[in-house]
C-alpha cells in the first residue's frame, strides 16, 4: 500500500524518511536560504491549481474545514544549499475516500491547508511540481513526492509535517527545474495573471526533464510545445531560463516561432550568423540574464563590457552576443560609468510589453515595433544598442558646452556619428581635438542620413578641426558631424558651442577652458573698411589657444557654414610655449563676426580684447 502512495512520476525521485518512517522533521527556518533583494514576491499574482481531469474515482464534494495540515517545502541545490520552494502544489489526500484538497506553498515555502477531518481518516501529502502556470514532467507524468499515511487526524487540530524535501539528487533537480520556473513567474510582469497579457485562457509552461537523458541537447520543442531539459541541466538554472524563455517567446507569439532554419548547430554566440537567429537566441540568453538580475551567463560570459573591437566578436543585429547585450543595456543601472555610448536605463517590462504585443522575427522589426508602442527608439536609447556594435542611424547627441570624449579607437572602430540642434540666432561651432599622435577629421551634413554635405576640416597632426555655423543667418535647426580617423589608434575630444556673448568695441570678456572644453565663440559687429584688433591673452603659458574670425556673405548661403581654413584672420599659439596672440584687419563686408577659441593643449584662463 505505502508504495501505491509514494509513486513517483520519475525514475530516482524519492521522499525524505525519517527513523519513524516519516518525513525528515527540520525548522523551515534553519534551512532555507532567502530569496535575493531584488526578487519581489509580494505583488505578484499566484498562478493558481491547475483544473482538475473528471474521472469515475473523482473526490467526493468536500465537507467544511475544521482541521488544518501545515509544513514546510524546500529542495536542495547542486552547491548543497537549501531553497524553499514557492508554487508548488500541495494536495492533502485520503487513502480510503479519495478526498483531495490541494493549494500552493508560499515565498517561504509554507503551506497551511484546510480541511474537514471527517473525510481524512488516512490522510496524506502529495506535492506536485505543477500549478496552473508551468510544470515539470517526464513525458506525461508530472513529478510528485508523497508522505507516509497520517491515520485519523483530530477534528479542530494542527497535523504538522514539519519541513519536508526530495531525498536524492533526481528529486531535487526536478523541485529545482520547477523552481527556475517560478523565478521566470516572479520576474515576468503580469497583467491579466497569465503569462500572455492578451490570453483570456493561460496557457502551462511545460518544463521535460529525466534523470537519466544523457544524451542530445536542451531545447524548445515547438511542435509539443515543450522545454526539454538534459539530467544534469537543473544544477544551471540559467540555462533552464533560457529555454523557458524560448517557451515564453512561442506563448507570446501564439505559436508563431521564427523559423529556425538560419540557425547552426551549435550556435556559437560570437559569430555572426542570421538576424533571426541572433534575436530568437539573443532574446532567450537575455531573458535569463534579466530574471538574476546579472549580466553573467553561467559563470561565464559577460554581456555587459562587449563593444567596437572585442576580439573574436562580429558585429551588428547578426550576432548573439550583440543583441545580448544590447537588451541588456537597455535595462541595466549602475554600469554606465565604465560605457561610452550606453547611457539609458529602463524596466524590463518595456522589453516585455513590446515583445507580447508583436511577432517580430529580428532585433530590427522589435525595434521598430517598439517605437510603434510609444517607447523611446531616440538616440539616447540607441547608444545602448551602438555600445553593442548594432547602428541603426545613431547619432551621438553633443550637449552645447559639454565636451565629449571616446575611448582609443582601434582598426574596427567605424566613423563616429554626432548630431545636435542650434538654439539660439548666432554663431556657434563644433570643434575636434584629437589626442596625439592621432589625426581625426571631421565632415558635417545637414540630414541625418549623412548624405547633404556642407563643410569638412581635414587639417594634419593634433590641430584642432571645427566647423562654424552663423545661425543669425541660416535657420535654427539640426547638424550631423562624422569624424574619421585618419591616423590613430587614437582618440579625441568633441564639443558643440553656442555664442551668448557680444565683444564690443573698447572692451573684454574673459572665460575658462577646462581640459574638457574644445572651442569658445563669441560674436563682434565690425564695420567694413574700420580696422580692427582683437587679441587673446592667457593667464598661464602652460596651455596654449589660437584664435580665428569667422565672417561670411549674406548674399551666399553656402558660406553661413565655414570651417577652419575658411577664417578671415587667424592667429595660430605657439603648439610648445603658448603666449598671447592678436589679430589685426580690416573688414571688407559689415555684419556679425563670429570669434572663435581653440583650446590647442588643456585648460587655461582666456581673456579677449576688442580695441
């Protein structure tokens, strides 16, 4: 008879016995470790029992409970630690009767189940690694332990089954599958109590583990829609994730799965393969990262430093890796200081929300389909994808007055793409400064797409290129900048800046550069034929700065934009010992001239005179 009740669903999956030939009696409390920080359970909807088959021996209708059966589950991991198990049905059973009443432990692995004692004269445990919302099975069994007969409990008590678990490794790598299970049902934002926001039936995540499949690989069967799972595949978690996460994806697509024709077997992460297969892959490898809250798959591989000239990683939305992490980025906090373009942090239920609301079958089209959901696809979110080798028209914003530096560019770096606005009516530049002994050049467009040309500043060696724009006359709008590097590795400094000053006749300004500025500007109203001198003095030899005076014709459009070669009058520092320098001239057109700074070599205290 015992063994009719300890059935089990798999081979090697057993029941924790003590002396008395009961269950192993151990404090909850002394055993089980706590769930991360970061692993919310309040809140979050129960997935409910799972409907009950009709059969000829189905239960009796239940009397009114007046007895309680209470304890304790949990599994022990492959590091040995002890876990209690949330979600997990719990059924109180009579051997005679067939009576069955049946709930689900708590976050702490508790359960408290009541029931009428009239009914439960042979009462016993059964706990299933099944509720509404996934399972473990192996075939069409589900995994179930069960206690020992506990005969006639007293009407109005408390049967305490003390803390209970699997007795062997088998057994505690099916309550841990089921587990991982429950990680995904904790970390996936529900809306409706499914899996599916848009299901008015839930459907069941259906994990397939044996203790004795050795052989093959984990994957997703899309015709039983099923995870399959090898022996051993329950001591990683994450890889358990990232097939439920695969299984998630179906869901979601109502059964409309990517075809995975385009992908190799094996998959090697770092090679380019397909765009499909990098984003059903991708999708399932950063599923699993962000239900752990880590950027670290398996001990191993880290998905949060990949970027432009990661050796053996081949770039854009082909490649594993780099859909990764550009999810990943997406969501991340508190990584950006060490990132250069990723600078964006959001929830993953942006990810999620776009990703069950549409069939995309690339990084691409969930791209776009985000930004069909109102998410923000501008290039503040877009550095998270370029920090990832995947450009989709990025354009690194530049804020007026701040100066922008990149890491050392290697022989893979691709041009880098800026863009800004003109704000105020005058004249205003973007300067380079390249580190030595690299040479960057720099061309400015008027589009986006980098195709309406207007000006480029190609000088030789560490001279600082900019390009100037007089929007007193040309219309306040955007400008796109690209910067080559034409001799590196390397790198440089970038700045756009805005004139808010008027240097008047008989007077001076004075100003900072600090090692992050490029380039001030400032405007001055000359006449034509009245000359003039306007010199730039420094507090300090140590750094150095030159000055131009940029001028154009209203009569031609095509000079509102002048690059450096293009200044009426310049007076270039000395690149070793700095010193003042001034300009004298006279101007042949009268108008607004713009007056620009270099900061040739680091900071300083500047001073311009007008006289």
């Amino acid at each position: 008879m015992l063994t009719v009740l300890c059935a089990l669903a798999g081979p090697g999956v057993g029941w924790a016995a003590s002396g008395d030939g009961g269950p192993t009696a151990v404090a909850a409390s002394t055993v089980a470790a706590k769930r991360p920080a970061w692993q919310a359970t309040s809140g979050v909807p129960g997935p409910g029992l799972p409907a009950r088959k009709q059969t000829s021996g189905a239960s009796p209708a239940l009397l009114a409970c007046d007895t309680h059966a209470v304890g304790n589950w949990s599994y022990t991991d492959q590091a040995g630690v002890r876990h209690n198990a949330m979600n997990s049905q719990v059924q109180v059973r009579d051997h005679l009767t067939g009576a069955l009443i049946a709930g689900l432990t708590n976050s702490a692995g508790n359960f408290d189940i009541c029931f009428g004692a009239a009914q439960f004269t042979q009462m016993y445990i059964t706990f299933k690694a099944e509720n509404a919302a996934w399972r473990v099975q192996n075939g069409t069994d589900v995994y179930n332990w069960s206690t020992p007969i506990r005969a006639n409990p007293v009407p109005g008590s408390t049967v305490n089954f003390g803390a209970m678990a699997p007795v062997d490794v088998a057994g505690n790598r099916a309550a841990h599958a089921f587990d991982v299970g429950n990680d995904a049902w904790l970390g996936v934002p529900h809306s409706n109590g499914c899996w599916d926001p848009k299901d008015t039936t839930c459907s069941q995540v259906r994990i397939d583990w044996a203790n004795d499949r050795t052989s093959g690989m984990d994957h997703y069967d899309q015709t039983g829609n099923f995870v399959s799972l090898l022996s051993a595949t329950p001591d990683a978690p994450m890889s358990v994730m990232h097939e439920i996460g695969h299984a998630l994806m179906d869901d979601l697509y109502n059964d409309a799965f990517p075809s995975t024709a385009g992908c190799p077997v094996p998959h090697p992460p770092n090679a380019a393969s397909t765009a499909v297969c990098a984003w059903i892959e991708g999708w399932a490898t950063f599923f699993s990262l962000a239900m752990y809250h880590t950027s670290v798959y398996r001990d191993s591989a880290d998905y949060e430093y990949p970027s432009w000239g990661s050796n053996g990683v081949a770039n854009g939305d082909v490649t594993e890796t780099r859909v990764i992490g550009a999810l990943q980025d997406l969501i991340d906090t508190g990584a950006h200081a060490s990132e250069t373009w990723d600078q964006h942090s959001e929830g993953f239920g942006v990810e999620f929300f776009t990703l069950a609301h549409h069939v995309d079958n690339t990084f691409a089209s969930f791209w776009n389909s985000r930004g069909a959901d109102g998410f923000d696809v501008s290039d503040a979110t877009k550095g998270s994808l370029y920090q990832n080798t995947i450009d989709y028209q990025y354009r690194n914003p530049l804020i007026e007055g701040q100066g922008q530096s990149l890491p050392t560019f290697l022989s893979d770096t691709p041009p880098q793409n800026f863009g800004f606005n003109t704000t105020v009516h005058s004249w205003s530049v973007v300067a380079l400064r390249p580190s030595a002994p690299t040479d960057f050049d720099f061309t400015m467009y008027d589009d986006r797409a980098q195709t309406s040309f207007l000006k480029a500043s190609n000088f030789n060696d560490q001279a600082v290129d900019f390009v100037a724009i007089d929007s007193n006359l040309r219309p306040l709008g955007d400008y796109y900048p690209r910067v080559n590097q034409f001799r590196g590795p390397g790198t440089f400094r970038i700045e756009h800046v805005q004139a808010f000053q008027t240097l008047q006749p008989a007077s001076s300004s004075s100003f900072r550069f600090d090692d992050s500025n490029v380039a001030a500007v400032e405007e001055t109203d000359l006449t034509a034929g009245v000359p003039v001198t306007i010199s730039l003095t420094e507090a300090s030899v140590i750094s150095t700065a030159s000055l131009f005076i940029m001028g154009d014709d209203p009569s031609t459009p095509a000079t509102f934009v002048q690059n450096r070669s293009s200044a009426v009058v310049s007076a270039v520092a000395d690149p070793i010992f700095g010193g003042p320098v001034s300009v004298t001239f006279t101007p042949t057109r009268t108008g607004r001239y713009g007056v620009v700074v270099t900061g040739d070599n680091g900071g300083g205290d500047y001073t311009l005179t007008r006289s």
